[in-house]
C-alpha cells in the first residue's frame, strides 16, 4: 500500500496527521495475531512524525502524530525539505511481515508578515528634486515562498500625493513639485501587504 497526503506547515506537536485512515490487520488470533510498529525513514523524515499505537493486535488503526514541528516549514529554499518520505513497518518477534510506503508534502501558509528594516525612516530631499527622482529605494521582506510572500506597495499620508511608490518593488519617489514655503516636511507610511492580505 502507498499512501499521499499533504498536511499544512502549522501543525503543532503531537497533531495528528489530518486524512490519513491507515489500517493494520492481522487474522491470526491470540498471542499470534501481537505485533509492534515502527517508522523507517526514507528520505527527509527522521525524527518528524511518530507511530501510535507502538504495539497491537488483530485490527487497528494507526495514528501518525508531529514530533518535530520545527521540521514542517514550507518556507526554505529547497523544495525536496517539504516532501517526507517513511515506511511504517509492523513486525512480529522483530521480523518485518507488513509494511506501507507514506508521502507526506507540506502546504505553505500566510504564517509571515511582511518586516521593514526600520520602523521609522528619515529623509531628505532637495524641493527643486524633478519628478521621478528616488529619495529612497526602501522595501520590506517576507519570508513565506510563492504567492504568500509577494508583496505589494501602498503609499499613504498627508502629502502622499507629492510621492509615489512602485508597487511591485516599493522604493519613495518625487512624484510633483515640491515648495520648501508651502511644506516643509511630510509624514508618510509605506505599507506593505503580502499575498494572504498581511500588512
């Protein structure tokens, strides 16, 4: 038997992994039909999940639980960690007699907010600056991977409409004449907001 499953990142430990109906059955009777089970490790997964029950007899069915959650981060560069590959092994006087493949792939979240460097920033700018000049080529990081982490770039504020901001890339530009007389400074925020609406 094969089983494939994919889990959220967010799951806690002892979680039990959602989706998973696996059944071990033994016909025999008695002491005969007394078995334990294991995990083996395939590729990636030593140490994540864990079995219960460890041991059993006739029909049962067999609970995968999170040990290691800090291993469940959909957000790393190498896509082969978000994939765990075990066996579950029953055997009988620790001689292997059944044995099931399982495929576990995790599905990233909005569990990041998008971080500026600094919470306040300080600028200058000349009030002859032209239109287009960048004052500052200020952005934000997210660490989630795909569509959680990108973000987009909203400027706001009294005088906002002075400046601009791209917003794919961020960065504050000049974006109209600006008049040392008329203001002499101007509080802006910058905000920035990923793919599951995070700001």
């Amino acid at each position: 038997a094969y089983f494939n499953l994919t889990i959220p990142e967010n799951l806690e430990q002892e979680m039990a992994l959602p989706k998973l109906n696996v059944i071990v059955n033994d016909r025999d009777l008695g002491d005969n039909s007394k078995y334990n089970l294991t995990i083996s490790n395939v590729e990636n997964a030593d140490g994540t999940f864990d079995i219960y029950p460890k041991s059993s007899q006739g029909r049962t069915q067999v609970i995968l639980k999170v040990k290691n959650p800090l291993r469940l981060d959909y957000d790393v560069e190498n896509e082969s960690a978000r994939t765990f590959l075990f066996e579950i092994i029953a055997t009988v006087n620790f001689i292997p007699v059944a044995k099931t493949m399982i495929e576990v792939h995790l599905d990233g979240i909005n569990d990041n907010f998008p971080t500026f460097e600094q919470s306040n920033y300080r600028f200058q700018v000349s009030e002859n600056a032209e239109m287009g000049t960048k004052i500052s080529d200020i952005y934000a990081i997210d660490r989630d991977v795909g569509k959680y982490g990108k973000l987009k770039y909203i400027l706001r504020g009294f005088g906002s409409e002075n400046f601009i901001t791209d917003a794919d890339e961020g960065g504050l530009f000049v974006k109209s004449n600006l008049d040392y007389e008329h203001q002499k400074s101007y509080s802006l925020s910058l905000i920035a907001r990923d793919g599951g609406g995070r700001e």
